[in-house]
C-alpha cells in the first residue's frame, strides 16, 4: 500500500476504516440476534396474553414452531446434560439426526467442555438462569466449528431444565479476525504518515503515531501519559469548551493553525485538523497535526517576493512611456526614495575614477536632509571619492559603506555630505561611461538586508537597461536629427515613398523649393495629387519597375515642371529600399536639377564649335592675308612708279581697293577667333561712342532714330578704340537690318555691380564691376532658334546679297577677347536688346590718342634683316623697304636668318620677322639674333596673334607688330616707328 502525507488523503482512509469496523460490528450484532429474540420469546411476561386469546394447545404449537425453525441450533438439556430435544438447525449444523442426538449429551459435541466441566456449570447455571460461554462443537464428519452457547435455566413443574442455544460464529469469528488485520493495517498506514496522529478522549491521549513522536520528542509512552493541550503552546483545558466537545461530537470538523512546544521547549507551527471517530462504540476524538514551518517560511518568502514583484512594479511604472532622461531618473529616485525609506537617493556620472570630475545630474531627498550639491554641478574627482567608485565597480553587486558594513565612509565625505551610511551598485549602459545609483542614509547607522539588497540590484539592473533604451533614443534622435540636417541641406532633391501606394514619406528641403510646397503639404500624397495625370502616369510606371525588378534605375533625363510651371531637367536615380525579407519597402528618389549643366553644355558645345570655326578662319584668314600682302604690296610698288594720269593708275586702284575689302574681311575673321593683335588703351566709353554717332546716324540712314543715352559717371574700360567701332557697327547695321521702315536704335551707357547670387542664377555671368554697352531695337526681334545660332560665324537671316554673317561673330569675339560677356534680350515682334559688359579699368589715367597724317612715305637707309617663310611675301617686302631707301637682307627659315646674321660684317639695325616660321617661332628667332647684336631692334609681322608675343590677343608692353597685310605707306610709318623708338 502507498502511504502518503496529504491530510486529505489520509482522513478519507480513516474514515473507509471507521466504516468498515462498523460494518464488523453490525454483523456481529445480526449473528447474536437469533438465540436472544428466541430467548426472550420464551421467558416473555406475555404467554398469559397469547393464552387467553389461542389457547394453550396453539400456544404449544406455536412455541414449539417457534424453536424447531429458530436459525441457532436449540436444545433441551436435563440435569445430566443429557439431550432431551434438538431442533432442525441443530441437526442440520451438526450432521446427525434428531434421534441420534437424543441419544447423546452436550458433552459429546462440546469438545472445549468435558461432562465434568458442563456438570459444574449447573449450579451456576440454576443460581444465575442465564450462563454465555464460546466453545468447539463437533460434527458428525469429526469437523468442528466454533460455536456461541447461551443456557437459560427452566423450571417446569417439578422438573429442572436447561434451554441451550447454540450459535455458529465462524463468520463473525472471520470478521473479527479481519478487523483485527484492518486495524493492523491502519496501525502501520497511520504510523508511515508524516502528519502526527492523536487519538484521545476529551483531551487524554490514548493513541499517537510515529511521526506525533518524531515531531515533539517524545516516545509513544511518554505521549499517553499526557494531555493534548500540554504541547500545544496556544491553547489550554479551558479552551475545549463543553460546546466545542459537542460540536465536535455531532459530526463537526476543525482546521485551524497553532503552534506546538517540542519536548526540548523549541515552539513551532503546526496545522490541526479534528474530527470524531467511533471505535467499538466508543466516540473518541481525532486529530491530525502537520508541521507547517517549511510553509511558513514559504509563505514569508511568498510574501516578500510579492513585495519584491510590487516594488519592482512601482519602479518599471515610473520607467514605462518616459522619453525625457531627467523625468525618468527623477520618478525612479522617487520610487526608491519611498521603497528603501532612505535620506537621500541619486545617480552619479561617471562612475570612473580615472575622470577629472563627477556630478550627480539627479538628487532626490526628504526635506529635512536636503541635497548638498546642486543637480549637475561638477566636482572634482578627489581620491577619497576615486576610491568609493573603485570598490563599486570592481564589486559585482550593490555595495554598503558606514558603520558595521564591510566599507567605512572616509571622514571627509561623512562630513561634507552628511551621511552615515551608504549603498550604492554601478550601472553600465551600453551608451557611455558607468553611472552609480546610490541610497544615503543621514539620520542614524544603517545596514540594509539582504532582501534590500537583492531589490536594489535589481533596480540598479532595470534601471541600467532604461537608461541604455534612453540613451541610445537620445543619440538615434541626434543622429536623426544629424542625417536629417544632412539630408534637408544636400543641395539634391530627395524623396522617399512608400512601396504600396507610392505617397510621399520624407522629402528634403531642396525639394520643398523645387515644388513650392512644404513637406506638410506634401506628404501622404502621391504624384496624381501634384502633377498632371499623363505625366503621374509615366513617372508611377517607372517607380513600380523599380519596386517589381528591386533593381536601382538611373535616369539621366526626367522633364518636370516646377512650381513656376517651368519645365526643368532632372537627372534622377530611383532606389528600392528593400526590409528584412527582401521584399520593397520604400523607395527613395535622388534627383539632381541639371538645366543650368545642360544649359552650360549647350554652350560649352556652342564655345567649342566656335573656337573650331575660330581657328579655321585663323588659319584661312593667314593665309588669305599673305597673298592680299602680296597683293597690296606690289600694286602699291606699281602705283609709285606710274603716273596717275596714266589709264593703268585707275586699275591698279581698284585692285587695290578690292584687297583692302578682302582685308577687313579677314579682320572680321581674326576678330572672331580672337586672333586679331590690338593695342588696348584707357578709354572713356561715353567719348569714344559719341566720336562714333555721326558716322553711324550715315550708316542707319534717315527713317530709323539713333537714341544715345550716356551713363553717368561711367568707369574706364581699357581695349582698342577700334574694336568699340567695330562693335558698335556691326550692331547697329544688323538693328538697321531688322527694323522695317521708320525705327529706333538705343544706345546706353552705365555702370553694373554683379555679385555670386546673381551670377549663381544666371548662367554665363561672372561676378565683377562692369560698364554696360547696350544696343536697343524695336525691329522684328527673333525667336529662340535663331538666339541659339546668333554667334556662329556666316550664321545670318539676312538675304544672300545682304550679309556675310561675320558681325555678330566679330562682336562676340572682341567681346571674349577683352574678357568681357554678352546677353541678347529679344523676343518675335518685340525687338533686341544687345547688352554688352566689360570689365571695368582702374590702373590707369585715361589717354588721349593722338592722330598721326603722313603726307609722304617716311624713308631710312639702316640695314634691316628680313624673315618670312612665304616666298613672294619675302619678295614683296623686300622691294616695298628697298623702295624705302633701306638696306635688305632676306632669310625664308630662321636658321638661315642666324646664319646671314652671324656672316654679315656690318651692323644689322632692325629684325623684322614672321611670327609663325618653321622650326623656331619669331620670339625665339629675336632671341637668338639679339644674343649676337644686343642693340638690334625687332618688329613682328603676322596675318594673326601668336600667344609667343601677345596675352590673349592684347600686345605685350614694349612690342612692336605690324598687322598683314599692310601697305607700303603702314611699312614705311611703323619701320621709322621702330627705329626711331617712337
């Protein structure tokens, strides 16, 4: 059989075990019914009554019937003991027949009582009536079974008889012997329980288990000899009341705690459960005790982890939803103020001793221990301090300084702080340096348990993970903060949209200005709500192939109208941000605003195209300038040996004049490429326009008005007085050309400030002073494809007798040559407006350019050295200087120059050189040459500039050039020019 300890368990066995003994009992009770009920049926007082009515024969008959059927075998015994009757059961329990026991005695069935034994038996039996014995009867077969035997003594008449009845108690003999077994049983089962058994009567013990004495003390014997309540420490005699006893006797149970004293005087808790019990008839009381001091004690353990649990509630509470680092520390302090009941609770930073300073950022007090330093202020890092925080962190847990604890409190900080003992643990937040949490106590000396001990580390543990999640948010929110700052500044539009429906999430500030709306306006909208529905459908188709592919898709030309309805060039690339799964979640677009870029590639690719037209027209402008040298120079030689009069003359004339026409024209073309050689000086614009009105007015003719509007005060720019003539020429003949009929030309003066932000929206412009030169009309105006094509040399819309397309390409390349800039201005039907800007002088005084008219070819007889790699230009110039009076030596390369120059015996006055020569430029040529003769004076010649002798077309100070091709008159005015040093 199992035993076990639970009290539930085992009052129900005690119970199958009371019910099973009175289910013994009963049938004992019904085995000893039969010879009682016959026996007082005999000896019953009411035969008179049964006589009156049946009579005595039926009452014979009756009685008779009675005892022949009766269940105990029945007998009529004489004063022998000799058989005078049996009845059926008799001889049925027996096996003989009624007349063979007629024929015997008690004696010879009645094994446990010899004759002699029954035979003393007699007197007893006549003196008492009534005599009870158990015996062994035999049976006819020799078994024997036990019997039951009750004698009554009748006297009838004279005679003496004995009335036997004979009971067969195998049965109840077998119960007996099972209730015996059961009652063992529940011995051992009651003895193997941990609770304590004690059975007593009103409080005497008659019965305890094992475990009742393992629990107190004391042996089984020594238990007996006492009283129920001599152990139990709260209750005494008087508490068992007479009611409670009667209460407990009608069938009431009671559970209630107490305490019992041991044998040794120790007390301890016990639970009692009491109940009645019937044993053979006697009510006793049961009670079962259990120590409960392992449950106590779980049961303060239970209760402290609740307030541990309710504590750290209270303190996760004061954590839950805060985002402010100073409230969260504040509500914790607060919490642990209250749950530790402590003087002072704060946190330090940081917890390292290595640092120059500490600061406790929050202090929470009660009032009448206010905080000595004030939140956040720093202190320095002395060693007494140092040393606190070195034990913190090399502990594992929280750590007690003061009296009594394992630390003492240095002196100093006893005194400057007020404490008497602390606790503090270290926290380290995966953000920074440790902090410290700590608890003071000022008001006495206290040691804090080790449950306190326990709820402060845990605290210190959630708290360090708060402040972590804080920490951490505040620098995510700063690095948010720092991206978005990077984001919103990065001159690029950014965007980002979300993968489902495509509505914007995030856009930067460049995109704010692009599209004229705030991102508050813009957000959780999509394309359809901010562009027209064609263009949303093309823009949301690319997007969705970029979210379908997951693929980055780079688009270097996306059209687009910004919020001035101006349709802009983006060059956009379109990102899929794709989650953990791989799957689209955003998409982000990067788009750069490159109208301006495509805008200056335009031009760069205009500014190229020119500066290849340019150098063609150079190359083709000096060689077509040699053979017009060839030209004007010998009808010059021809027109001084002839006679005007003659018919020849007026020919050679007309050649001439036609070579001059040929030679402006090449002008126009070294104008344009910048190739043409100038000689800047300080001018005043005003003057130098109002010299030039009078020629132009002709130039326009009557019907169109010429305006002249001059600044005041206009600044000095510094070029050649020519190229102004030329600009204003050309611009004013093309304004004549585009007005019909009667019209108006404007000239303006001024001066013009540009700054970087202008210069930053407006494409072409440089930041600078300038002095505006503007040439209005109110002709025809033109449209945007002839503004494109306007300086491209033999670009024209004029008839094809009309022009030659080399004016706004000559006024163009003047103005780049003197690092000036145009803007043109014009619209179909509204006219142009030419606005030209160079670049303001401030060096020098303005100079008056003084005319020289040679009436007569000026004349020499030096030697001069002649180098030209083109033959017949060598020819040429060499007669035009011997015409001149002048001694000639010619070279066509320059190694044959040095070479003449090193045979020559005489002096050699003056070089005149080619700039472009084979093998060696004209400067390099001079520099050999003056290394032989350092008094040799040089002049260069060239049908174009050469950087060799001019800075961007301009002549270099102290250089002498005379421009191809020339006449002999210009030969002969810039050789004395040269050599006189003029």
């Amino acid at each position: 059989m199992q035993i076990t300890s639970d009290k539930t368990e085992l009052l129900r066995r005690i119970e199958a075990l009371k019910q099973r003994v009175f289910e013994l009992e009963e049938a004992l009770r019904k085995c000893e019914c039969s010879a009682g009920d016959q026996y007082k049926a005999i000896n019953s007082s009411e035969p008179r009554a049964v006589e009156s009515q049946l009579g005595r024969e039926a009452l014979l008959q009756l009685t008779q019937f009675t005892v022949d059927n009766a269940m105990d075998a029945a007998y009529w015994i004489g004063t022998e003991m000799q058989i005078l009757y049996v009845n059926h059961s008799a001889c049925k329990a027996l096996g003989y027949s009624r007349e063979e026991l007629l024929a015997m005695s008690l004696s010879d069935i009645d094994l446990s009582h010899p004759k002699e034994m029954l035979s003393s038996y007699s007197n007893e039996i006549k003196k008492n009536k009534f005599y009870f014995w158990e015996s062994i009867h035999q049976r006819k077969d020799g078994s024997v079974f036990p019997v039951e035997i009750t004698v009554n003594y009748i006297q009838f008449g004279d005679k003496e008889y004995r009335c036997v009845f004979a009971r067969d108690i195998t049965e109840r003999n077998k119960a007996e012997e099972k209730l015996l077994e059961s009652e063992e049983r529940f011995r051992k089962l009651v003895d193997q329980a941990s609770e304590g058994f004690f059975l007593h009567d009103t409080g005497k013990i008659i019965d305890v288990n094992k475990a009742a004495c393992d629990m107190l003390g004391y042996s089984r014997e020594e238990l007996m000899q006492l009283f129920v309540w001599d152990m139990d420490n709260k209750t005494g005699p008087f508490s068992y009341t007479k009611a409670f006893w009667e209460e407990l006797a009608s069938g009431s149970n009671f559970i209630f705690e107490s305490e019992f004293r041991r044998k040794n005087g120790t007390i301890f808790p016990v639970e009692v459960s009491m109940g009645c019990v019937e044993l053979r008839g006697q009510k006793l009381t049961l009670k079962l005790v259990r120590d409960i001091t392992e449950r106590k004690q779980a049961e303060i353990e239970r209760l402290a982890n609740l307030k541990f649990f309710e504590s750290m509630d209270r303190v996760n509470r004061s954590m839950q939803g805060v985002k402010d680092l100073d409230s969260m520390i504040s509500d914790v302090l607060d919490v642990v103020l209250d749950l530790f009941d402590c003087d002072r609770a704060l946190l330090l930073y940081p917890c390292d001793p290595e640092a120059e300073s500490w600061s406790s950022p929050i202090i929470r007090t009660k009032p009448e221990y206010p905080r000595v330093l004030k939140p956040g202020m720093k202190m320095p890092m002395v060693d007494t301090v140092a040393q606190i925080l070195r034990i913190t962190l090399d502990s594992e847990g929280p750590v007690q300084f003061g009296y009594g604890a394992e630390h003492q409190i240095p002196v100093q900080i006893m005194e400057h702080f007020g404490v008497k003992s602390t606790m503090v643990t270290a926290l380290y937040p995966k953000t920074g340096k440790p902090w410290s949490l700590g608890l003071q106590q000022c008001s006495y000396d206290r040691l804090w348990t080790s449950e306190e001990e326990r709820l402060f580390q845990e605290i210190g543990r959630r708290l360090n993970d708060a402040l972590t999640s804080l920490l951490t948010y505040h620098d995510l929110i700063k690095s948010e903060e720092f991206l978005s700052n990077i984001v919103d500044n990065i001159p690029s539009m950014i965007f980002v949209k979300d993968a489902q429906e495509l509505r914007f999430v995030r856009i930067n500030k460049a995109s704010e200005k692009f599209l004229g709306c705030s991102d508050k306006e813009v957000l959780g909208k999509n394309d359809y709500d901010l562009i027209p529905k064609e263009e949303a459908d093309f823009h949301a188709a690319k997007q969705q192939d970029v979210l379908i592919n997951k693929k980055s898709v780079d688009i270097p030309e996306e059209r687009i109208r910004n919020k001035n309805n101006e349709e802009r060039i983006l060059h956009t690339k379109k990102i899929p941000v794709l989650d953990k799964t791989g799957n689209p979640q955003y998409l982000l677009g990067i788009s750069e605003d490159i109208t301006e870029h495509k805008q200056l590639e335009a031009q760069l690719r205009q500014s190229q195209k020119m500066e290849a037209i340019g150098r063609l027209a150079g190359g083709v402008a000096h060689d077509f300038n040699n053979m017009i040298g060839v030209i004007v120079g010998h009808t010059d030689l021809c027109m001084e040996w002839l006679d005007p009069s003659q018919p020849l003359f007026a020919n050679l004339q007309e050649i001439r004049t036609a070579a001059e026409r040929s030679a402006n024209l090449t002008r126009q073309l070294l104008a344009f490429a910048r190739k043409q050689t100038i000689a800047p000086e300080v001018l005043d614009l005003n003057d130098t326009v109002e010299g030039m009105l009078k020629m132009l007015r002709r130039l326009i003719g009557e019907d169109i008005d010429l305006a002249w509007l001059p600044g005041t005060g206009v600044w000095p720019v510094k070029m050649d007085a020519s190229q102004i003539d030329q600009i204003l020429a050309n611009l004013c003949v093309n304004a004549r050309d585009a007005i019909s009929g009667v019209g108006k030309i404007t000239i303006e003066t001024g001066n013009v400030a540009i700054d970087e932000t202008y210069c930053s929206e407006n494409a072409g412009f440089i930041p600078g002073e300038y002095v505006l030169l503007a040439v209005s009309d109110n002709g025809s105006g033109m449209d945007k494809e002839s503004l494109n094509s306007l300086f491209e040399p033999f670009f024209t819309t004029k008839d094809k007798d009309k022009g030659t397309g080399l004016g706004l390409a000559t006024v163009y390349g003047i103005v780049k040559q003197n690092d000036g800039f145009i803007n043109v201005y014009s619209e179909p039907g509204q006219g142009s407006t030419f606005k030209i800007y160079l670049p303001r002088h401030t060096a020098d005084a303005i100079q008056t350019k003084q005319k020289r008219h040679a009436a007569q070819l000026l004349r020499g007889d030096e030697t001069i050295l002649l180098v030209e790699d083109e033959v017949a230009l060598l020819d040429m110039g060499k007669q035009m200087l011997v015409r001149l009076g002048y001694k000639v030596l010619t070279a066509s390369t320059p190694h044959e120059a040095i070479r003449i120059a090193k045979d020559n015996a005489g002096k050699i006055h003056l070089l005149i050189t080619d700039i472009v020569l084979p093998d060696m430029n004209g400067r390099d040529l001079m520099e050999k040459i003056t290394s032989l003769f350092p008094e040799i004076k040089c002049m260069f010649m060239s049908g174009y500039t050469s950087n060799v002798i001019t800075h961007h077309g301009k002549l270099d100070e102290g250089v002498y050039f005379i421009q191809k091709p020339f006449s002999l008159q210009t030969l002969a005015t810039k050789v004395r020019e040269v050599m006189d040093g003029k």
